[in-house]
C-alpha cells in the first residue's frame, strides 16, 4: 500500500514535472513567438504605447529614428510633442472620441520631427480595457507614409500651380476666388480683383530669347509674392498675364478702393526697379486692371471679364497705369452713358424738353440791362436736369457743339423777338459757351448763322466764355473773338477768380465784361478774403476798362457791399432766379409801385 502510495506519488510528481516542462516549453514558445512578432513589428512599424491619459510610456527604435527624439525625450510626454499643427481640433477630438470608446481608431497623421520636418503616418490606435471596463492604454501602430502623400501632393500641387513660377494657376484661383466671394457674402467687406500685364514682355522675349523671357517671369513671381499678404493670392494665369486676389480689404467702399490702389501702386513700384537676368540688367513696366469686388452673387466669369476690361482700358492709356473699375463707377459710367444717348436723342427731335431760362442782370437802380440764358433740360425720366448734370458728359461726347448751336439759335430767336417788344428792346443777351464748343473751327459760323437765320442784333449778344477755355490756345481763340467782335458780338469772361488767368492774358483778350462768380460774392462782406478779391477785381477792370458783374447777390448786405466798391451791374436771385421768356418780361415791364 504504502509502496502503491509511494509509486502513485511518484507517478503524480513525474507527470506533474512532465506537464511544468511542456508548459514552460509553451512559454518560452509563446514568448519566442512574440518576441519575434515584436523583432518583426519593429522592422515593420512604429509604435508607441500610451497611458489613458495619452502619455507615452514605450516607444520603439523606429519611433524614435522618424522622430528624431530620443526615448527619454518622448517618454513622460504626450503625442503633442510631434504635434505638426497640420490638423483641426476637430480632427483630434473624433481620434479621442473614438479610442476612448474603446474602438479602433485608423487614419494619416501629419507630425514633426524634432528637426522641424514634416512627416506622415498610416496609423491604428487599439485600446486595452482594463478591469474598470475603461481603456487603460493604447497602443499605436503606425506606418511612414511621407513618401506616398509627398508624391501626392506633387500631384495635386502640379495640378493647381503653374510649372515655371510656382504661382497658383487658373484653377485654384478659381478655387480661392470662390472663397474670397463667399467670405465677401459673410463679412461685408470689399476685396479686389488685380489683372497685371507687363508692357513689353513680347520685346523682352524676342530679344533675349525664351529662357531669358523665362526667368523675368520667375522673378516678376517672386516680387509679385512678396508685395501681397499671406492671406492674398498671386496667379500666373497666362504668358505675362498675373492676377492678384485681395481677400479683405475693407467694410468701406472708399477705403477699400484707396487700400488697393495703394498696393496696385506698390506692386508697379516693386517691377519698376530692374531685372538681372544672367547678367544682363532689363526694366519692365506693368499695366493693372483693377476691380473692387463687394457684390458676393456676382459671378466669377463676369469679375474676369471686368477686371480684363479694367486692364485693356489701363493698356490704352499708355504703359505703367492703373486703371480701377468698380460696380458703383460702372454704374454711374453707365447712367452717363445713357444720359448721353437720351441728350443725343433730345437734340434730333423738335420737342426736346430743352429749353432756355433768363436770369436779369441789373444795374443800380435795379432795372434790367440785359439776361442771361441759363440751359435747362425737362428729361423723360430724371426730371428737370439744371446743365451741370449734363454739360461735362456733352463736351466728352461730341455733343458740345450741336448743344451750343442749339442753344445759341435759341437765344437769338428770342434776342429777335424781344426786339419787337417795347421796353425790351435794348436787353442783352448772354449766353454760355461751353470749352468744346469755342474751340470747334465752326464756331464763328455757327455763331454768324444763328444771328442771321434769326435776325437778331449781333451787339446784344454776349457771349460767356471761362478762363479754361484760354489754356490751350490763346492766339487762336483772340482771333475767334475778334471776327465776332467785327460783327458787333461782346465778350464776357464768366466765373471770374476760379480758373488761372494771368494779367497778361486778361489783358490781350478782346473782352468786354468781367462776371464776378458767385463763391466770392457769398461771403460778403463779412469774409475778408472774399473781400479782398472782389475789391481786386473792381479795381483791376477799372484799370482794363472792363464793365463788372457781380453774379450771385442774395441780400442786400452783399449788394451794399459790392456797390460801395463800384460795382454796377448786378445778378442773383435778390434780383430775380432764371425763369422763362414770357415770365422775364411781365415781371420787369410791370407798372413800378
Ligand atoms: P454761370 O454761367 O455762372 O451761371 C450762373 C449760375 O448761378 C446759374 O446756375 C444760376 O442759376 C446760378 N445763380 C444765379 N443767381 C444765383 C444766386 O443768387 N445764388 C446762387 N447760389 N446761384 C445763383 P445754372 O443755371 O445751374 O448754371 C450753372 C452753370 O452752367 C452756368 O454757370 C454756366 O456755366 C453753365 N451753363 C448754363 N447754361 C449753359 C448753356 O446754355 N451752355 C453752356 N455751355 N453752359 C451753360
Ligand atoms: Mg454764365
Ligand atoms: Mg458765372
């Protein structure tokens, strides 16, 4: 028994032995195993393992060498040290709101290297749960992938850059115009839209051959850059053609505008210096087409189209010019424009909706001496327009002449008929005459033909010309005035003070009146300035033996004032405001009380 116990225990104690050494031989298989899983993971991947809080308590050998952090220097600390700043929050808080869920986590990360290169990595993040049923750690796996996104983003830079400057091409300034209009919409505020074109890029390249016309466009790329903001967008868009993107300029129109020219100014400024190219010193100017942009429905195509008007426009007025064109000028160039065409319209039809106003010039008793002929123009749709509205746009399209003739044949037809009314018939008539006008070789004819298809008396006409108008040709225009003059036509110089006339000049004209304008008459006599010019104009056409006017008397302080200084001849509404033909002549023909 005691020998079948014994023999039993040793059997018990020899399996036992048996069964310790197959399962100490499973160990250390198992650890072989794993050791070798690890040798080979290592070789393969980079890993890091991390506490619940995201500290890094092990990496490996191949962590380490993508990192170029030594393991004391990573562990203790979390993931932020490699952090690349290439990632939104939003990205690390789905990465943590899955892991700590305890769900693997795969995705490509962007870090930085202790040196301060960038790399990427393929990387899967598996929790371990602990006892609370809460990860406890995690352990990352992650793969060199650098090359791969590097390659990519060649790709996709190729795609959306131009190849010899670098500069985004067409497409991703499409991309960026978008986000520019879309953060317009947003914030209300104005950016701008800048087409530049060097001005003789063509020469350039003929001359010094492609590679040469090559590396001007290169450093005019490089100066293009360096001018704009991060936020802003250089494009290379064609042979020399550039587009400059302003994001955010401005909330205010003016100011936005003022901003872009300055930097279109800074940028024309930094191409105008010269370029080396392989030694050889070349200088190159640009033209800039320059659009406001403040209107975000506005479609991309459409802010191409003006911008590339704005730079043909810069193009036309010589080389290295500016040319802005925002919605609120073209607006109003367009309502010029139609102004224009409807003044055009009103000119070639009888009923017209011109028509003449007479304002009285009067003498010191206040009694009439003579009118003046004030332009007023009943339009279809704008009402009744008074000739600043429609004069400037007339003299830039041709209009001037035909409006004067208009105007002058007007005028003597009422010169004629008042000549028939007792009491009126020794009134003068002024009329305006606009600069275009007076410098068209027709004008003394036209002038001539409207006294003589009317029968009006050439020594009651006066004819009102401004001090501008004597800048450009002076020999020319006294001898203008002295055919007319032969007929028996006066001369006024209206606006007197307001235009550059030297003495000499006032002296040689052929004039008869001088017109006092208005803006000095205003202040008197209280403002000594005003004062002292009118008081120097009296003198002056005492001493030129020239009759006075003084236009725009309001009150009887100024009229008081002006009498004092020898004025005699007076116009303003104390006297009477412009009114119509049949009007002018009731009111000045009336039984005196
Ligand atoms: P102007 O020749 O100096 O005419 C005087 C202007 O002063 C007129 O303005 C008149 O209405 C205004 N005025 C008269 N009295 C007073 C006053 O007491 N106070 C103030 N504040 N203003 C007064 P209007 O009619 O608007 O004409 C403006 C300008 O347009 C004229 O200045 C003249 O240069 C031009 N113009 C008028 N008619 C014609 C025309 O037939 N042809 C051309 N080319 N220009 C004309
Ligand atoms: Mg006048
Ligand atoms: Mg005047």
């Amino acid at each position: 028994m005691m020998r079948n116990t014994q023999a039993a225990t040793n059997d018990w104690d020899s399996s036992q032995k048996c069964g310790l050494s197959l399962l100490n031989q499973q160990l250390i298989d198992v650890r072989q195993e794993l050791d070798d899983l690890k040798t080979a993971l290592n070789a393969h991947a980079i890993v890091a393992v991390t506490d619940a809080r995201g500290v890094i308590t092990q990496v490996n050998e191949t962590f380490c060498q993508i990192s170029r952090y030594a393991q004391h220097e990573l562990i203790g600390r979390t993931h932020r040290i490699i952090n690349s700043g290439q990632h939104s929050k939003a990205f690390f808080l789905n990465l943590w709101t899955t892991i700590s869920s305890g769900e693997v986590w795969h995705g490509e990360i962007c870090n930085r290297a202790k040196d301060g290169s960038l790399y990427w990595m393929h990387t899967t993040i598996v929790p371990f749960i602990g006892t609370t049923g809460r990860p406890e750690r995690y352990i990352a796996i992650q793969a060199d992938i650098t090359q791969r996104k590097q390659a990519e983003q060649q790709v996709s830079h190729l795609a959306l850059h131009d190849a010899l400057t670098g500069l985004p091409n067409r497409v991703l300034l499409a991309e960026r115009l978008q986000q520019t209009m879309a953060a317009i919409g947003r914030n209300r505020r104005f950016g701008a839209l800048m087409l530049l074109d060097l001005d003789n890029f063509k020469d350039i390249n003929d001359r010094l051959g492609h590679s040469l016309g090559d590396e001007l466009l290169r450093q005019v790329a490089h100066r293009l850059h360096h001018c704009v903001c991060a936020s802003d967008t250089v494009a290379r868009v064609g042979g020399d053609e550039f587009v400059i993107l302003l994001n955010d300029l401005d909330a205010d129109p003016g100011q936005a505008r003022v901003r872009a020219h300055a930097m279109a100014e800074r940028i024309q400024q930094a191409l105008a210096s010269g370029f080396n190219l392989s030694g050889q010193q070349v200088h190159s100017s640009s033209s800039i087409g320059l659009l406001l942009m403040g209107d975000a429905e506005q479609e991309q195509e459409e802010l191409m189209r003006l911008a590339d008007m704005a730079l043909y426009k810069a193009k036309a007025r010589g080389r290295n010019n500016v040319y802005a064109f925002d919605p609120q000028l073209q607006a109003e160039a367009q309502d010029r424009a139609s102004l224009a065409s409807d003044l055009r319209e009103a000119l070639s039809h009888e009923d017209i909706g011109l028509h003449l106003l007479f304002q009285p010039v009067v003498d010191l008793l206040q009694r009439p001496l003579g009118w003046e002929a004030l332009l007023r123009w009943q339009h279809p749709t704008k009402g009744l327009l008074t000739p600043d509205a429609f004069i400037e746009q007339a003299e830039q399209t041709g209009l001037a002449f035909p409006l004067g003739q208009w105007v002058l044949q007007a005028a003597c037809r009422q010169l004629a008929q008042w000549s028939h009314v007792p009491g009126a018939a020794h009134w003068s008539l002024a009329v305006n005459v606009s600069t275009r006008q007076f410098q068209d070789p027709l004008f003394v004819s036209s002038v001539q033909s409207a006294l003589e298809s009317t029968g009006a008396s050439p020594d009651l006409l006066r004819l009102e010309l401004a001090e501008s108008m004597f800048l450009i040709d002076i020999e020319s225009s006294i001898l203008k005035m002295q055919e007319l003059q032969v007929l028996g036509v006066r001369f006024a110089l209206d606006d007197l003070g307001t235009g550059y006339s030297s003495l000499t000049c006032l002296q040689r004209l052929p004039l008869n009146q001088l017109k006092v304008d208005h803006s000095f008459v205003q202040g008197l006599p209280g403002d000594p300035g005003n004062a002292a010019i009118t008081a120097t104009i009296l003198a002056l056409a005492r001493a030129l033996n020239l009759k006075v006017v003084a236009e725009g008397v309001e009150n009887a302080a100024q009229l008081g004032f002006l009498r004092q200084q020898g004025c005699d001849a007076f116009q303003g509404h104390l006297f009477g405001k412009p009114m119509p033909a049949s009007e002018a002549e009731r009111y000045f023909m009336r039984p005196k009380p």
